[in-house]
C-alpha cells in the first residue's frame, strides 16, 4: 500500500533551542528535513545547503514569483522560505518531513495541508528564554531585544498549534515530540486507506 509522508511544523521562540530539538528528531529517528532559503546573513559556523540556503532578495523574490516556496514570511528585518520541491518530492517517496519555522509560515502550511502536525516548542519561562539568546554569543542586546519582542508576539499565536512541549531537558523533550507524531500517525482517520484494504483482504480470505 503506498502511504505519503507526514508534514510536521515545528516552531517556537528564537532561541528556545528547536534546531537543537529538530537535529536529534533527524538523528535519532530519520526524519527529513526541509532546508530553508533565507535572505539573512550567514552566522558563523553556518553552511550554505546545510542549515540554509542563503540568498540574496533578488533571487528570493525570483523563487517566490516562480511558486518555488510551499510558504515564506518576513521574520525580524529577513525573508525564509520553505523550498517545495524537495517536501513534495520526500512526502510522495513516503518520508515524514519536519519544517522549523516561524508562525505565519505555520499557519499558511496548515491552509494548504490541514493534516499537517503543528507543534510549538516553548521555553519553562520568558527568563530562561532571554538567557538562552543571550548565551549564544551570537546576537548584539538590540537583536535580543527584537527576538524576545517577537517572542511575546509570538506567544499569541501559540493557541494555533495543536501540540505545544516544553523544553526544559533536551532528551525529553526529543522523545515527547517524536510521541507526538507516532501517536498521530496511529490515529485512525490517518488510516483510512489501510483500514479499508485490511478488512476487503480478510474479507477474500
Ligand atoms: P533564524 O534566523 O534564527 O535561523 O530563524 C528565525 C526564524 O525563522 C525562526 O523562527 C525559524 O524557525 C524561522 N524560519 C526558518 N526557516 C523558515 C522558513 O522556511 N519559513 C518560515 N516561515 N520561517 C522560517
């Protein structure tokens, strides 16, 4: 029986520590995962074609007038988008694919897929959040300040997502998402196609 992949969003606060969260799904449990376009600067340590595909606006504006994104939204002062064509072909070929990113894109993947699985990864508090960012290195105080005005936008549209997990422990938090989507893959209207083959083949038996 041939079964499509699942789509699964995950998003939470800057700095919450999801890339983190989403690395170990992959690593440990074979999710694909879709890499992002963006129009935002490398950071150090960061590769083109692995953790994004930077761009300039130009080539970004080109791939959204050719239909190249399943979504893309503005987030701080840059633009990120989600490539379609290898989401669409992973899903065909059966893989379960794991977008990272941020709220409107969310939304908008939810629109066009509404089996699409929607979990919110969240910090234990706002404190921990603002030392986390700030532990990073990376970031100047007046980014920080954006990132964590964003996050308390942010946090409005929490209400959207079906699932939301805290991360306080990293592994627990891994194992609580990848339960998440097993539980949802189980579940029976996500089976309809192998229900209705399983009861005709008994039923020839
Ligand atoms: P960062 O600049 O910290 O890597 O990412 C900033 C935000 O953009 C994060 O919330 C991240 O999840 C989100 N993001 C990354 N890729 C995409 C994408 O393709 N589409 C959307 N809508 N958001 C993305």
């Amino acid at each position: 029986m041939e079964k499509k992949g699942h789509l699964i969003v995950i998003s939470g606060f800057s700095g919450v520590g999801k890339g983190t969260v989403v690395k170990n799904l992959v690593e440990k449990y074979g999710y694909s995962l879709s890499v992002s376009a963006t129009t935002r600067a490398p950071r150090e340590g960061e590769v083109d074609g692995k953790d994004y595909y930077f761009k300039s606006v130009a080539d970004f504006q080109n791939l959204i007038d050719y239909n190249g994104f399943i979504e893309w939204a503005q987030y701080v002062d840059n633009y990120y988008g989600t490539p379609r064509k290898f989401v669409e072909q992973e899903m065909t070929e059966g893989r379960d694919v794991i977008l990272e990113i941020e709220v409107q894109g969310a939304m908008n993947v939810k629109r066009q897929y509404p089996d699409a699985i929607l979990i919110f990864v969240a910090a234990p508090s706002a404190q921990v959040l603002r030392e986390r960012l700030a532990s990073r290195g990376t970031e100047t105080e007046e980014v920080i300040d954006k990132r964590m005005k964003r996050a308390s936008e942010e946090a409005l549209d929490i209400d959207e997502y079906d699932y939301i997990v805290i991360n306080d422990e990293l592994e627990q938090c891994v194992q609580n998402v990848h339960s998440i989507i097993v539980c949802r893959k189980c579940m029976r209207e996500n089976n309809l196609s192998f229900i209705e083959d399983i009861k005709r083949e008994l039923q020839a038996k």
